[in-house]
C-alpha cells in the first residue's frame, strides 16, 4: 500500500512540473515559459488584470458612450502563448490568444467575441516597435473600397496600465481613421 500511495505522489508531482508555467493559486495569470520565444514577454506588462474605459466610434461624427470593462491577460499552453478576454458592462464580450511565431518573426492573434459566433476567427499580425509599442494589422478595404488594414495599437505599456486603439489606416499609413479607443489601470 505504502508503495502504491508513493508512485501516486510521484505521477502526481511529476504531472504538476510538466505543466509549471500555467496558471495555479501562486500564480493565477501563469508564468513565461522560458522556452518560449523572447517575444512572448512583449505583453509581460499586461499580464493580470486591469480596469478600462472602452469608447467606440458609431458612425462619422459621433462617439458612443464610454463602456467599462475589466481586460485580463494570461500565459497559456504551458506559458508559451497569451490570451486575453475582455468582461464589458454592456454584456458583449471578447477574447484573443496570441502566440509569437520564431520562423516568421511575427505576433499572430486571433480573435473572438460574444457578439457574433463565426467559422473562422479574425486574424492581425505584427510586432513590438522599437518604441514600446505593439503593432497589429488585417487587411481591410475603407468602406469606399480603398486598400489599407485596420490596426491596434498598444501604446503607453506599463505596469500601471496601457492604452489601445484601433483605427483604419491606407496601406502608406499616412491617413488615419480611429475607430475604438480603451485606457485601462492596473487594477491592485
């Protein structure tokens, strides 16, 4: 019985180490696998959760009112990913998994949402820029049918809080249109 009861303990603990970097009552967010590519740090300063202000854009000239959220990121699958999930006052919820990908040298994040259950996620891709910032596009024709992506930007990244934006831009990037902007604070 002693025997049986100490390879249980031994398959157990063993279990637990493969999987040490996932989220558990030490560490409710996870931790960075440090096999991971060095990227994955990039949202390092997201990690836990944050309190935001949320103001999208209803149409040319007018701004909706501002929707609180709380925005948490984790690491996933063993810390070697990050995904995100949004819990909005107005009830229509989003998430994201992003996972850095060595051979392309790119950030690739896939996107869902309470608002509409689709086939096939949303996908942009980027990088962090030398000045802080993490920059993500998709292609996505204007309205007019003018070529260009809509981006995200997180900008103002500490470990206070960032903020965000999405806005369309024209493939040279030098027309800008904003369409959603959040501000979040760490929450204590």
């Amino acid at each position: 019985m002693k025997k049986l009861a100490f390879t249980l303990f031994i398959i157990a603990h063993s279990l637990q180490a493969q999987y040490e970097f996932e989220s558990s009552a030490d560490n409710p967010y996870g931790k960075l696998n440090p096999e991971a590519p060095e990227q994955t740090a990039d949202f390092a300063p997201l990690i836990g959760t944050c309190t935001c202000k949320s103001i999208s854009r209803i149409d040319q000239n007018t701004w909706a009112d501002t929707v609180m959220m709380d925005w948490t990121f984790k690491y996933i699958m063993n810390g070697m990913a990050v995904q995100d999930e949004t819990l909005k006052e107005d009830g229509l919820h989003s998430g994201s998994i992003r996972q850095f990908n060595a051979d392309s040298a790119k950030w690739y994040v896939h996107y869902y949402s309470t608002s509409s259950a689709t086939p096939t996620l949303s996908s942009w891709e980027g990088n962090k820029r030398e000045n802080g910032n993490i920059v993500l596009y998709r292609d996505q024709p204007a309205p007019n049918g003018m070529p260009g992506f809509y981006r995200l930007t997180f900008s103002n990244i500490s470990k206070s809080g960032f903020n965000w934006a999405g806005e369309w831009v024209n493939k040279t990037e030098t027309f800008t249109y904003p369409t959603w902007h959040i501000f979040c604070e760490k929450k204590e």
